[in-house]
C-alpha cells in the first residue's frame, strides 16, 4: 500500500458540499492499495502510523506519536499515488489494485487504524471529494509497503 501522511491542526474532506469526514489535529492520510496487497499490509501500515513520531515533544523535537498526543485521522482513498509516469506525460494507474479490492482495504486500513485506538474519519470510496487542511509544519511523509 502506498500512503501519503501529512500532519495536520485540522483537516476535512467534503463530497457534493457536505462534509463527510472531519479531524482536528492528527494526520491527513491519503491511501492507495496497490495490485498485490494484503490484509497484512493493510495492518502493518496502520500499525506504523499510529506509532510514527512526528509530533513535537515539549523540547520541540519531532519525537511524539499519534497515539501519544491522543491525535485524530482522516482517511481518503488516492488512487492516483499509483502514478506511473515512466512513458509520456499521462499517468497510468495500472498498478493499482482493482476498485473492488481496493475499497476492501481502504476500509480494512480505516478499520485497523481505530483498532489502534484512533479517532479515524474517513472520505468516501471512489466519490469526487474536497480535502481541505491545514498542514503542521509541514510535515508530509511517504510511506509504501512494497506489498
């Protein structure tokens, strides 16, 4: 899986003009299963990002975690973090896993997250969303699993 993490004071993402899902300060994390991915992928990824020390300490160091700051997130689905751009200048996607499966782990993703003890708002699979944030920092982090 392939994510994109961005600390964040706050963050929303709307679909027809009404807010759908809505976090104050946590992460911004924009998923893509990839053609191949697990469950286990799915887990471990969100186990990772709950423990992921990029929140400032009381010396300002990035050395807190989600858990640790009691921080929210908000999960939207990215097929476009499948980007192939390696021929011409139109992306291809075909790494990304089929929209089936990809909706299954994004929800698995969203699921394991809470099981974390997470506050997780999520967007809504495969609809026209607007994500609005404010990102902290900023901080933006790539993660992939290689699955």
């Amino acid at each position: 899986m392939r994510a994109l993490i961005q600390r964040v004071t706050s963050a929303r993402v709307d679909v027809g003009g009404a807010t759908v899902g809505e976090i104050g300060q946590g992460v911004l994390v924009l998923i893509c299963a990839m053609q191949g991915d697990t469950d286990t992928e799915a887990d471990k990824l969100a186990a990772k990002i709950a423990k992921l020390r990029i929140f400032k300490d009381d010396a300002g160091r990035m050395n807190r975690s989600l858990l640790d700051i009691g921080g929210a997130a908000l999960v939207v689905s990215q097929f476009t973090l499948a980007a192939d751009m390696s021929r011409g200048n139109r992306p291809g996607f075909a790494t990304a896993a089929p929209p089936a499966e990809g909706e299954r782990l994004y929800a698995n993703f969203a699921s394991a997250l809470q099981a974390q003890g997470l506050p997780v708002a999520t967007g809504r699979f495969g609809a026209e969303m607007a994500v609005s944030l404010v990102n902290d920092g900023p901080v933006t982090i790539w993660m992939d699993t290689d699955g």
